[in-house]
C-alpha cells in the first residue's frame, strides 16, 4: 500500500516555526510517499455542531469539509502541524479534531473503522525551555489516536518563538531526519497496561 501523509496545518500564520519543522521532516520521505498539505487558516471549516443526539448526519460533498474529510480517509499517516496554543493544539485544529465527532457518526462512512491502524503524528513548536508543557498537546493526540484504533508516532518537539527561531534548534532538525522512519506503535491511553 502506498503511504499518503496528510499534512494538516493549524496554525494562524504561514510560514511558521511548526510548519519550517514539519517541513524539514517532511524532506525526508522517500519520493514514493504522496504528500499532501492543507493549511486550515486557507481551508476553515465551520464550528462543529454536536447534532448525534438530534439529526441524521450527512456526508458532506462540497466545500472545506468535505476537502478535509476526503483527504483524512486518503490518508495512510495524518500529521497534526500545530503550534503550541495555550499549552494545546490551536482552535484551528481542536475544529477540525471536533469535525471527526461528526464524521463518526456519518452513516456509511465508516470513519473509525477505515482510520483504525493508521497513524496519526504530531509536529509542534514552542516557546517554552520546557517540553513538558506540551504535554497536554501530545495527549490530545495520543488519547485521539487511541480512541480511532490508531498508531501513534508521537509528535515532534522544537523551539521557537520569533519567525525561523526553530531553525536555530539542532536538536530539533536533527530529530526531524528520523522522525517518519520510527515504527509507531498502536496508541493506547495512559490507563491501559500491556
């Protein structure tokens, strides 16, 4: 099968220091691997609407939904490019996160059962000395991965604040030259046990 990642860019600027990682990261992939990037700032979607108690949900056949629902179930790996907000993902991508509530629900979808063992990754940026306040971000991502069935690779970590600072983070680069070789393993929330 060939591998499709599905770069999904959260942040409210272009250009910035977690996509310049991701971006880094991304050159690594053999030429094999199809790549696609959709930037949420430039593709919004509406705010989630929690309707599965209340409505039929319907496939969405048009517009940024769809364009976001069509390239997740393509997908092989999903790549969550978020910088770090508030010690989280951005609203850009916690929306879009939101929108697989729905797509859950969606009658002959089978969203949980077609992304189930795939994987899910992360690339962050952030400002902090300390990785550990991402720690909420990444646990988003794994507890996501581990409720869909997912592999979770895990998410990549550099350190930025002004535009191009995360450049200047050797650790970071050189992190991001293996970061999509590594065999993720199937996400599993922090209370299950082997």
């Amino acid at each position: 099968m060939t591998r499709r990642f599905l770069f999904v860019l959260g942040s409210s600027r272009p250009d910035g220091n977690t996509e310049l990682l991701a971006r880094r990261a991304a050159e690594q992939l053999p030429e094999s691997v199809e790549q696609r990037w959709i930037d949420l700032a430039a593709h919004p979607l509406p705010d989630f609407e929690d309707l599965r108690h209340d409505s039929d949900h319907v496939r969405p056949t048009e517009g940024n939904t769809a364009v976001l629902l069509d390239a997740t179930l393509a997908a092989t790996d999903v790549v969550i490019v978020s910088p770090l907000y508030w010690y989280s993902v951005s609203a850009h991508v916690k929306r879009y996160l939101d929108h697989w509530s729905g797509w859950l629900r969606t009658p002959g979808l089978d969203f949980k059962d077609t992304l189930a063992g795939r994987t899910l990754w992360g690339v962050t940026a952030l400002a902090h000395e300390e990785p550990v306040v991402a720690d909420p971000l990444i646990g988003t991502l794994n507890n996501s991965a581990a409720y869909m069935g997912m592999r979770f690779g895990g998410v990549l970590l550099g350190n930025g604040s002004k535009p191009g600072d995360v450049l200047r983070d050797a650790g970071a680069l050189s992190r991001a030259k293996t970061f999509f070789a590594q065999d993720a393993p199937l996400a599993r929330f922090p209370y299950q046990t082997d």
